[in-house]
C-alpha cells in the first residue's frame, strides 16, 4: 500500500448544498458508509436520496491500463485504484491526482468534484496532466434509495429501472428511474457517449456501518458505460443531477464559480509540465497548503456547509435542522460577513414554530413530527434575539423582540402541560421523564442515559440570562423610544431569585452538575462551562478562575472537552460498538468540540481583565491549535462531533458537525479581532 492509504483512508471530504443534500467520501475515495457518495439529493424536508456511489474508472493509453476506482468487499478490496493515489487535496472541494505504478509524469490524472448550491447537481471533472493521451471507460454505479438504507444483496436483479439516453454532438445525456419507489437520477457528459450496460455490483461492504451495528452489504448497479479520450491538458466534465440537466453550460460555469473565490493548495496542480517536474512540486512533508488568511476564508465555507432551507442542518451525513445546534451555529453567523440577514431569517422561520412558550428542537421533516423537548434551545434563541438586535439597533426590531420575548417567557412561567416547574428558590427543575430536554438527551427504551432531572446547572444560567437579554432588549428600545415599553416585574423578580438561588450549585472547586431539590449532584461536567460562559455572569472571578483550572486539567483535550471527568466511576473513555453502547458513552466522556467554545469563553470571563491580549491570543490558539493546523494542513475538511474520551482520541460521531465548526469558527473571529487591535 502507498504511504497515504492509512492517512487518507480515516479522512473525509463533504460537498453541500442549501437542499440538504450532499456528496461524501474518503481521502482515498473507497466508501466506508452507505452514506458515502457522488451525489445524495435534498429537498426542503430533508428527505434525501443516495443516487450515485461511485463509478468504476478504467484507463487506457499504448495497451497499459488501471482503474481509479476502489470498492470494499468482505475479503479484499477491487480494483486497486487507491494504489494510483498520488496524493488528495480535501478542500476547497475534493480534488485527487492520480497516476500509473510507479508514479510518474508520463501519466497523471487530475480529478475533482464540486456541487451546485441551489441544486441537487454534483461535477466531476477529468483533467489529463501527463504527456499521453489518455481513454476512459467509465460505468457511473446508482443506488437510488434512500440514503439510510441499502440495497439488500440480490434485490436489484430485477428491479425495474427505466432508462434513456440521448447522445448529441455537444452533450450526451441519461435518465433512470427506479419503478418501485419513484427515485430518478440524470446525468450529462461534455465528451463520450452513453450505452446501456447493465451490470449488478454484488455485496459492496461498509465496515463503518458494520462497526456500529448495522447491515452493511448492499449492491449497487451500473446502467450505463461512457467512453471518451483526453488528448494532454485537456479536460472533460461529467454531471449528475436529480432533474433533467438543461442549461448545462451556464449550469457549470455557476458551479465552478462557486468555488473560484476559495484558495487552492500552495502545491494543486494546474497544468502539465514539459520539463516532468509536476511530482516533485507535490509537498510531502505536512506542510501549511493554506497561510492564515486562507484559513479564515476556507473555514469560513465550512460553516456555510450547514446553510439549508432557511435552517442548518445540524450534521452530515444523518442529522437534519436541530434547534438546538442551529441557535449555536446562529451566534456564528451574526459574525460571518454578510450573514446577518441569513440569521435573522432563521430566527425568523422558527418563531412561526413557537408553541407553549417553546421553540422546537426538531421541525418537522421527512414525514415525521417535530418535538419541543429542549429548554435551552428556547433560552438561546431569546439571547440570540438579544445579540442580531445589536447589531440592526432598529427601534421596530426591538420592539418586534420584546414582544416576541415576552410571549415566550410568560409561556414557561404559565406552563402546565410539560413536565418541569418553577421552584419557590426560582430555579428551574425538570421532571424525570422530561430529563432529556438539555443537550445531554439520549434515552435508551425511554429513559434518559445521563439524567438531568432536577435543576441542570446550564439550563437556570440560559434562564437567567433570557431574562437579562429581555430586560436588556426593552432598556434598548426605550433608548430610543418615545413611547417606552414596560418590563415585566414578574420576570426581573423570578431573575433575581435565580441569583440568590445559584450559589448553591458551588461546591467549593466546581460547581455541581445539577441540584435535587437542595442536595447537589457531585458530577464534574462541562454544562457549568455553558453557565459560566454566558453574556451575564452568576459566577465571582475566584470560581471562574478554579473552575476553568479544573477543566482544564479533567475535561480538556486537543479535540474539545470530555463530557465527564475521568475520575467518575461511570466515565468511558471510548466511543465504540452497537448504538447502545455508543449512547453510553456519548454524554459519559466522549469529547464534544463544540464544547471548545463554553471552554474558552469561560477562559475570557475568568482572566479577560488581568492577562494581555497577547497572551490571551496565543492560548486560545492553543487550545484550538489542532483543529487549525489540521485545517492549513489539508488534513481535514470539516469538524467531527465527538472523539473518543481517551488518547488516541478518534473522531466518532457525524464526521461534519455544524456547532462543532461553529465553535472553532466563533474563536478564531474573536483572536482576529484581538489581533486587530493593539496587542
């Protein structure tokens, strides 16, 4: 095996677009997931259809041949294409050089993959590099279905698929439609014809899927073969769509323009060279592909991965639109450029959702109804309210704010139909059967994996500080009102019982992770990181300061915060095995980057004040230092949702989380800012 298997090999590259849809894969393109693909369409449910895997990729030139491609079975993987690897770029967009064995300039293969952003319609372009011309056969291999599932082995036999083809002088063009549910898939090639060739692959393996605990055999099917030549540095572009592709000129220069404000790598290949050097100009050595600016820049179209239907998607490939981690992700996009009409359409949409004082933490989607079981998605959204009102200091808004504001506050104050109450100490508690409504949820036949019943110490900290942001959205209206607004007495008082009330989570180095009436649960958990962190403050400097050394010495690692210390006799330390296992570990120790942002912000409020900017600087680099070197290295192409609780800490989970971007994303706005200052 070449020396970039093991390294490419665990490393994925994502294609989004504002459907919900996607295209997914490896460093070495050899599918570990049924959700690894050319194309998986959206739409605005966030139903999504797998309908393109991959494509066999036999090249010829002089009577020589290899394949590009590679397939997973149970005993081996065929062809070798992952052997021509010369080496993969993950981002701007994936981009793979290829070449004959031993590598060499003669014959080298440039292929890269980009997505449309408003369609369901992936491109893949074929660029010859080498000094031969260069015959492709290419069999595209189409799954249509949906992208949960797989096609059981023997079951495409004889499923009925129609098919047409259309070869035109300029374009040559296909469709296929699966009878038995409706999917169709089209597809367009600037060079070649398209002939039918039906062709079963049987018993494609997905190890990832098997590891978890699910099927993972299915067949794929071939229905078509492309044939063409690429004469040295030319170029070809093959497209496959979920509609009829017209327009396809103007439908690739808007695709290629999408991606043309990104940087390339300092080492992409552009063109042959006559004097055989291309190879040699490759960097092998782990090198920086991006300077710091073009770090900024690329990171930032990570986040913008999530954009969808007016919503994020919460994560690739299995998640859909999340409450929750949308209200997150919000707080990023109010300081992305030219964002802030995109966040204030997102809390827009969900405020047509509110229900009981609630907003929801899933809309519905693909058929299924939405749930109002997250507290602190609501609290979140009245402080977001608060921050974009900032930023448009519009006296309409906030008056449009505190109306909304109110109307959600008063609906968890008049509350009978959820199972949690308002205490006479004024916190906030929850009923055993509604203890997933924080961010540590999971349940396992009904009951809650981590319990957070009681009065969860993050959920009064967003309560205290939804009031705060109310009290503050009126104060900044009336500034610039005649017709003042009143607040609320009932809220500012239910707020200054908080107050009183939160000492006693402090239980003398941290504070405890919930209370049972007065009794506090002695767990040590990031979620007093989340309290400690917020625009107003229930902590004193002395508390900051001891909570965040003992998180940093129990709860931190390169990749996020772990969800338990380790100390605790229920921590685990691996995120590993069927769902139920996996659920025990998910909220026990597993690490959450998106936890790095509540870590460094409870860094700022602890030593804002008494350290320099330089040295603040330079530790919150640190403390997210892998994520960024990762990144400029070309090693990854977005952020995981967990990593495993001890070292090595691998990345489990959605392999693209839109917090845990958001949060890398959110730090690295607030270092450009320090260093914009005077340091």
């Amino acid at each position: 095996m070449n020396n970039y298997f093991m390294e490419t090999h665990h490393h994925e590259w994502i294609l989004t677009n504002r459907l919900g849809g996607y295209a997914l894969g490896t460093g070495n393109l050899i599918n570990q997931r049924k959700y690894h693909g050319l194309l998986i369409a959206g739409d605005e449910n966030f139903q999504r259809n797998h309908l393109v895997s991959t494509m066999e990729e036999k090249v010829e030139w002089r009577g020589d041949e290899f394949y590009l491609d590679s397939n997973n079975y149970s005993n081996c993987i065929f062809p070798e294409g992952f052997l021509h690897l010369v080496k993969p770029w993950l981002r701007p967009y994936p981009i793979f050089l290829y070449s004959a064995l031993p590598h060499q300039n003669d014959i080298l293969i440039k292929k890269e993959i980009m997505m449309d952003a408003d369609t369901n319609t992936v491109l893949i372009k074929y660029t010859n590099l080498g000094h031969h011309k260069l015959h492709f056969k290419l069999l595209p291999k189409f799954t249509l279905i949906n992208h949960h599932e797989i096609n059981p082995p023997g079951s495409l036999d004889y499923e009925e698929i129609n098919t047409t083809i259309e070869n035109k002088a300029h374009y040559s063009t296909f469709s296929a439609k699966r009878i038995s549910n409706g999917i169709e898939v089209y597809g367009a090639s600037q060079k070649g014809e398209f002939i039918p060739n039906r062709l079963v692959y049987y018993n494609v393996f997905y190890p990832w899927e098997v590891m978890n605990g699910y099927p993972g055999i299915g067949d794929q099917i071939a229905l078509f073969e492309l044939n063409f030549e690429l004469a040295v540095g030319e170029a070809t572009i093959l497209l496959f769509s979920d509609r009829k592709l017209t327009k396809i000129d103007s439908l690739i220069e808007r695709i290629v323009k999408r991606y043309q404000r990104l940087p390339l790598p300092h080492d992409y290949p552009y063109f042959p060279d006559k004097d055989d050097t291309l190879l040699s100009k490759l960097d092998f050595n782990d090198s920086y592909l991006f300077n710091r600016k073009e770090y900024l820049k690329i990171l930032e179209f990570m986040l913008q991965d999530f954009l969808s239907n007016d919503d994020i998607v919460a994560g690739y490939p299995w998640y859909g639109a999340w409450g929750r981690n949308t209200m997150f992700v919000v707080n990023a996009l109010l300081h992305s450029k030219g964002k802030l009409s995109t966040a204030e359409a997102i809390l827009r949409k969900y405020s047509l959702y509110i229900r009981n004082g609630l907003i929801p933490n899933t809309l519905p989607e693909s058929g299924r109804e939405g749930n109002y079981d997250s507290l602190d998605a609501t609290f979140w959204y009245i402080i977001l309210m608060y921050k974009l009102g900032k930023k448009k200091n519009s006296i309409t808004y906030w008056k449009q704010a505190v109306n909304l504001a109110e109307q959600i506050l008063q609906g968890i104050l008049d509350n009978r139909t959820l199972p949690f109450n308002i205490r006479e100490d004024g916190l906030l508690n929850l009923q055993p059967e509604f203890a997933h409504s924080t961010w540590m949820d999971v349940r396992i036949d009904g009951k809650a994996v981590t319990p957070r019943d009681g009065a969860p110490i993050e959920i009064n900290a967003l309560f205290y500080n939804a009031i705060c942001s109310y009290e503050a959205m009126v104060n900044m209206h009336n500034a610039k009102s005649t017709r003042p607004l009143s607040v609320n007495q009932e809220f500012l008082a239910l707020r200054d019982k908080i107050a009183t009330s939160f000492p006693k989570f402090w239980l003398g180095d941290y504070p405890a992770d919930r209370l049972i009436g007065d009794e506090p649960v002695r767990e040590f958990r990031p979620n007093g990181l989340i309290a400690a962190a917020l625009p107003w403050q229930l902590f004193t400097k002395e508390q900051l300061d001891k909570l965040f050394q003992k998180a940093f010495k129990e709860l931190y690692t390169f990749y996020g915060i772990r969800t338990l210390s380790p100390s605790d006799i229920k921590y685990r330390k691996k995120y590993y095995g069927p769902q139920a296992e996996r659920d025990k570990a998910f909220h026990n120790g597993s690490v959450w980057a998106w936890l790095m942002g509540p870590f460094c912000g409870t860094y700022l409020k602890a030593y804002q004040d008494t350290k320099s900017k330089r040295e603040i600087i330079q530790n919150l680099s640190d403390f997210i230092g892998v994520f960024r070197n990762s990144i400029m290295r070309g090693h990854i192409a977005s952020v995981a949702e967990v990593w495993d609780g001890d070292f090595p800490h691998f990345p489990k989970g959605a392999p693209a989380m839109a917090w845990s971007v958001a949060a890398i994303y959110n730090i690295e706005t607030f270092i450009e800012k320090l260093q914009g200052e005077s340091v």
